[in-house]
C-alpha cells in the first residue's frame, strides 16, 4: 500500500518505488494483455465487441490503489482495466470475451459487462452516462447502512455530456453520497473532438462545483498524479462530504472499438505525442531512476507476458456455455 | 371478522406502511413522496413523519434517482420507486429498460435487482395527450421485468407485498382512475402471485378478459348483462407474463372471447392475449377486442366520451358475440368523466 504524507502538503511526495513497482506490474499487465486481445480480435478470433484501454492504464490503476477491497467500483464499455485494476482475475476476464461458461457474467455479457463480487467490482455497463446514476445507489447503499466505503464510477468525457450525470451530482450533493466520478478525458467521444462537441466557456470544473462538489483535475498519462489526487478525493469522501469528480486528461491510443484506425483523425494527440507521453513508459524510466534495475525490470516484464498468454490459453481450452443456458438467469430466485 | 373497507389508494399506503415496518432495507422515493398528502395521491401520506430517513422526496431528476434506486437495489436494499405518471417515468427507461430488466442475466445470475416501481397510468378527467398514456406493451415486452396491474384494493396490497419481497425488478401500472375505489382489504400481510391471472366471475359462454380501470368497467357490465349471457370474467393481474394458460383453459370451456383494452388496439394487451388463445383453439367467435381508437387521448370532455370503452360497450359486445340484442342505457356525465368511487364485493 502507497503511502501519501498528510503533513507535507506537495502532492509528489512519499509514494515509496515498491508501490510505484507494484503500480508498474498492474498497468504492465493491462497493456500487454489487451495487446494479446487486440491481436486476437483482428484475427476474428473474439465476437465480443471491445473496447481497448490501452494508453489509459494509469488512470485505472492509480484510482484503485486510492481505495481499499471493500470500496467498490463500477465501469463502462471500455473496462477491462478498470476491472484488473481492482484485483480482478484475467482468466475469467478472457473467458467472459470469448463467450466461455467460466467467464465474469458467463459468457451472457462479453466485454462491455465486467463483473465480480469477489473484488466488490460491481459491474459495467455501455450505455455512458448510466453508471453514474447507478453508482450513486451503490453510494446511497453505503451511507443508508453506515458503511465507511466509498464507490467509484469510470465514464469518458464522451459520457459526461449526458444529463443524467448533472442531475446524479446534485442527487449524490443533496444526500451526500461517498461517490468518486472519475472522467477519463481522452479528447475524443468515438472520433468527435472536444473543440466539436462543447460550447465555447464549456468549463467542466465550474459546472462540477456549480453544484456544491468537488473537482480535481489531474493528468492521466501519469500514475503519480493520479495516484495522489485520487487519494485526496477518496479522503474528502470518506468524511462524508459528498460527491466528487477528479478529471484525469489522458490519451486513447486506439480507435473508439477497434484496435486500428485512421491516424489522419488525431489532432492533438497525434502518434508522436502519445507515445511520448505515455504513461507506462513514464513509469519505467522514473523507476529506473529510483535505481531499480532493467534486469528487474525486464524480469516483471516477462513473467506478465507470461502470465497473460497463459490466460489467453486457458479461456481458448475452456467450454461453452451448454445452449439451454440461453434461458437460466432472466430472474433471480 | 369486521370489513375494513380501503379505498385503492389506502390500500397502497398500508402495504406500504407494513413493509417499511417489518423490512429496514426498504424505502422509499418519488417526486413529494414525503408530502402530508403522500405524493399528491395519498398513497404516502404520514408515512416520512414515521420512517424520517426513507422516505425521501428527490429533485425533479427521474432519471439519475430511479438509476439511483437501481444501484441500491442491487446493493442489497429493497426501494419503492414512485413515479406519479407513466410520462416522467419515460425520462426514466434507461435504468428501467436497459439497466434493471438486464442487470442479473447480463452478469450471468447472482446479481439480484429487487426493486418495485409504482407507476401511475391511464385515464383521468382534464389530463390530455400527455398525462393519461398507458403503455403496457413497453414494460409487458421486456424480458427481465416482472409487470403487474392491480385492479382492486386488494389486489394493490398483495402485489405491493409480492413485489417488494421478490428478488427482481416489479413494475405495478396503477391506474389512476381506479384511486377512489373501495373494497374490503384484510389488516395482515399477504402475498399475491405475481405471474397469476385471476378468474373473478365463473360464466359459461363468454371469457372476458381486462385489467385495470377496464376490469371494473367490465365488473359492471357483468351486472348490466344479468342472466344473458354467462360471463367468465378474468383479470389479467400479469403483463411480463401473460397468464395465458388461465385464459385459454377459461375459453376452452366457453368457445368465445373479448378483450377489453383501455389503450389503442396496436401492440395492446388484448391483441397479445387474443394471438396466444387463437394459436392454441379454434373459437365460435371472432374474438372481439374493445379499445382505444389509435390517436392520443384529448382532454374535451366532448371528445373523451367516445374515447374508452365504457360498461355498455362491453355489455353489448358480449351480448352481440350471443347474438342477443342490445341494452339501451344512457351513461351519465359521472359515469363518463368522473373516477368511479364504488365499494367492490
């Protein structure tokens, strides 16, 4: 567990390089496994629709290692970092993509539909804005039996230009929920850009604190930021202030639901830059610094590798669901 | 025993007020829910002075508190979700819809979502185009949702009861013209069958199937029509799913069959239930189906009076589907135009 010192109020202090190690092994493992998927997926070797996280890895992960296992977590349509993030089981992950018995929701979600109690994350669903609203009665679960936990709702910026999230931040105000927003802003809903989607002023800030709740904005190509903001967000929560929206600014270095597209799309955050900013190699040089050596590095590196092909293995080995399946859990006894 | 004569929307309070009393993970939330007339409707009142905490008035914000009552109910919490028109509860079809009919068989089980929505529908005097729609097909057509109309004070408490202790996602249609209607309602708690239709009336020559606001305006009729024809009258009580074994086993013995529908013909009830017999048995009749006609619901008294089926259409449809004349009656304006306030046996 990272370690933020309360009394030194600068924000870059005290994050010990064996959690920034661990940080590195996580996001490691995000990037290399969605790779894998990624080659798989073009191959057609995987009919679930997916949506790559790839760039975004440090957001996931510096938000998780800000809560605890009973803190719970919901995501969107692009959550499988979301959901290795806080502890989950890429095994049973790739079996959920490939449609096998022994995945997440047993092969009825795919992709889009993370879920595991075991880890308290709670589930994802695609439809953007939806999981704020729901988030929120997670939330209100926990203040309505005394719980000191917090819920945490992913969404991109694309998502936070849906209604229901200005009216779940008034709600979530108004009874004072433990419900961190956190907003991947990676500049593109599919391929619109921010610049043709928001009024000129548009000021996400103002609006958030408009409505009595907190705002921090941090940059999501880097884990230490959003390492320290998510834990002074989380801390603010667990005083039972209410909401919060911490904005992580971060790339997606793949197309909307594809692994590949048209560069000549990219404005900003053109290949050059991504690559450059990217948060994982950020990481690696900053722990070389911190003297860890490339041999361990390297060592992590491929025991991830490792890790991930054999989880890829297994989903391929293992069984379909039986077809009378197709009609078990419509209700819950 | 003593009778303990409930109007419809008394009933709703109790089962409300014994649920919230027996089970703390219950609560409450809707638009003035916490008002002293109970959400303008009564079907509230007093109830936040005694559980302070849960019942929760809410920002005029359909969407984000009824996807809120979702997140709680899949957190372990048992919400009873108001939303006093079916209309404000179209802002709402997100959690509805896509989120609760889905959440358990999307994750493949395991993930419960018990959560009732009470939502009120249909005909009211004065209200219009956008105040008085039903749309049953929309809930009765998704799979995930359980979807129940109660007809009569009793039926209201059960089903309350049965909705909120089952483990999934129960719409209650209410309709509002039913609010004043009284019946004898028993003081203890009991549970009606969620997926059941209900033979009220044992007849041989006719089935007559209705809910709602439509099922006592066929109460009625039964009486107009006297010994003229023997009517089987059943409520639907279910829509997600139909009970069409009750209904086809009822016309197997009668041969005939008329739906009252108290919305437009397309995608209704009546044409859902009238597919399901037909594919199953020939019938003597051409199934008969009163409704709506196929335009919005305007507010003139002038132009609502011809606009739902009343008693004497459907008595006189069962006594044509005879081949016996017509009554003639005259319906008054309160028989037209005002909620019926009638105690029911």
């Amino acid at each position: 567990m990272a370690i933020i010192s309360r009394k030194n109020k600068r924000q870059d202090v005290a994050l010990s390089t064996g959690a920034l190690l661990r940080a590195y092994e996580k996001m490691f493992l995000i990037r290399v496994a969605e790779e894998k998927i990624a080659a798989l997926y073009l191959k057609n070797k995987i009919m679930s629709f997916v949506h790559f996280y790839i760039g975004q890895e440090a957001v996931a992960v510096g938000v998780a290692d800000s809560i605890g296992l009973k803190d719970k977590m919901l995501g969107n349509h692009r959550s499988h970092g979301h959901y290795l993030a806080k502890g989950g089981d890429l095994k049973r992950m790739v079996c959920e993509l490939l449609g096998k018995e022994g995945g997440l929701a047993k092969g009825k979600g795919g992709s889009m539909h993370m879920v595991d109690r075991s880890v308290n994350f709670v589930g994802s669903t695609p439809i953007l804005g939806s999981v704020v609203p729901l988030s929120c009665g997670v939330a209100f679960e926990q203040k309505y039996n005394k719980r000191k936990s917090v819920t945490v709702a992913f969404l991109g910026d694309g998502a936070f230009e849906e209604g229901v999230i200005y009216e779940t931040i008034n709600l979530a105000g108004l009874f004072k929920l433990p419900l961190l927003i956190v907003v991947e802003n990676n500049l593109y809903s599919v391929n619109s850009p921010l610049k043709d989607r928001r009024a000129e002023g548009h000021n996400v800030a103002k609006i958030v604190r408009g409505f009595g709740a907190k705002y921090i904005k941090a940059d999501g190509k880097n884990y230490r930021d959003v390492r320290v903001k998510a834990g002074k967000m989380v801390a603010y929560l667990r005083k039972g202030n209410g909401p919060g929206v911490l904005e992580c600014f971060t790339h997606r270095h793949m197309a909307h639901s594809a692994p590949i597209f048209d560069e000549s799309s990219r404005k900003e955050d053109v290949l050059e830059k991504r690559l450059q900013q990217d948060s994982i190699k950020r990481l690696r040089s900053e722990l070389r610094r911190a003297g860890v050596s490339e041999k361990k590095l390297a060592s992590i590196e491929s025991e991830k590798i490792r890790y991930a092909d054999e989880s890829i293995a297994f989903a391929f080995a293992a069984p379909y669901p039986k077809p009378e399946t197709l009609y078990t859990n419509v209700f819950a006894r | 025993m003593s009778e303990r004569i409930l109007k419809y929307t008394d009933a709703v309070r109790e089962a409300t007020d014994q649920l919230l009393e027996k089970d703390s993970s219950v609560f409450v939330v809707g638009l003035g829910v916490s008002y002293k007339d109970g959400a303008a409707d009564g079907t509230t009142s007093g109830l936040a002075m005694k559980y302070p905490k849960r019942v929760l008035d809410v920002p005029v914000s359909e969407n984000a508190f009824t996807g809120m009552a979702v997140g709680a109910a899949f957190s372990g919490l048992r919400p009873i979700v108001h939303h006093g028109r079916v209309e404000f509860s179209l802002l709402a079809m997100d959690p509805i819809l896509t989120q609760a009919a889905k959440w358990n068989y999307m994750f493949g089980g395991g993930n419960p979502v018990p959560i009732t929505l009470r939502i009120a529908v249909g005909r009211q005097w004065g209200n219009g185009p956008q105040h008085t729609q039903s749309l049953y097909g929309l809930f009765g057509g998704t799979p995930g949702l359980k979807v129940v109309i109660p007809s009569t004070p009793r039926m209201a408490k059960g089903l309350l009861i049965s909705a909120v202790r089952d483990n999934n996602p129960v719409i209650i249609l209410e309709s509002r013209w039913l609010y004043k209607v009284k019946q004898d309602v028993p003081a203890e708690m009991w549970e009606e069958p969620l997926d059941k239709a209900k033979v009220l009336k044992k007849g041989a020559d006719i089935t007559v199937v209705a809910y709602g606001d439509g099922l006592v305006s066929a109460l009625e009729a039964y009486d107009l029509v006297g010994k003229s024809a023997g009517i089987e009258l059943i409520d639907v009580v279910s829509i997600n799913p139909v009970d069409n074994e009750t209904i086809a086993k009822s016309v197997a013995k009668t041969g005939r069959l008329l739906c009252v529908d108290t919305a437009p013909a397309a995608f209704s009830i009546g044409s859902e239930i009238i597919a399901a017999v037909a594919k199953v048995m020939p019938l003597k009749n051409k199934p008969v189906a009163l409704c709506t006609p196929a335009v919005p619901c305007p507010t003139s008294t002038a132009l609502t009076e011809s606009y739902y089926p009343t008693k004497v259409d459907i008595a006189n449809a069962v006594l044509r589907a005879m081949k016996k004349p017509d009554i003639k009656h005259v319906l008054t304006f309160e028989e037209l135009h005002l909620a019926p306030s009638i105690t029911l046996s």
